[in-house]
C-alpha cells in the first residue's frame, strides 16, 4: 500500500474514495451525520439534517482542498 494512502476523509478512506463520497448528496449526508456524531457533535449532526445544502458545499470544498473533514465537524 502506497504511503499516505489513507486519508481522513469519510470512515478514513483514501482521497478518490472521499471525494467520490462527498460530491453524491445521499452518501454525503449519511456520512457527514455519521461522522459528526462519532465525535460527539451531536447539534452538528442536527444542523447537518437541517441544512443539508450548506454543508454538504462545505464537507465537499474540504475534502477537495483539505483532504479531510475539517470544519464543522
């Protein structure tokens, strides 16, 4: 396995898998609820369902950019 391979992205994939994850909306959502709550932030994952929109344009930006989830989270 290449070095560097595993990101911290949705469930610790790598990059594409993430990045393929965050850009469909159902698979996004479900993660992002996910992942929010598994750290404890559970008005995240309130507002996650709440106002979807927003961070799934957010959750998606960081994934390309950042390569992990990194705000709002």
């Amino acid at each position: 396995m290449a070095k560097g391979s595993k990101g911290k992205g949705y469930l610790n994939l790598g990059y594409l898998a993430s990045v393929i994850l965050a850009i469909i909306p159902i698979t996004n959502l479900l993660l992002g609820v996910y992942s929010r709550f598994t750290k404890k932030n559970l008005p995240g994952a309130i507002f996650n369902i709440l106002l979807f929109p927003l961070f799934w344009v957010i959750d998606l930006i960081c994934i390309v950019i950042y390569r992990k989830l990194k705000f709002l989270i």
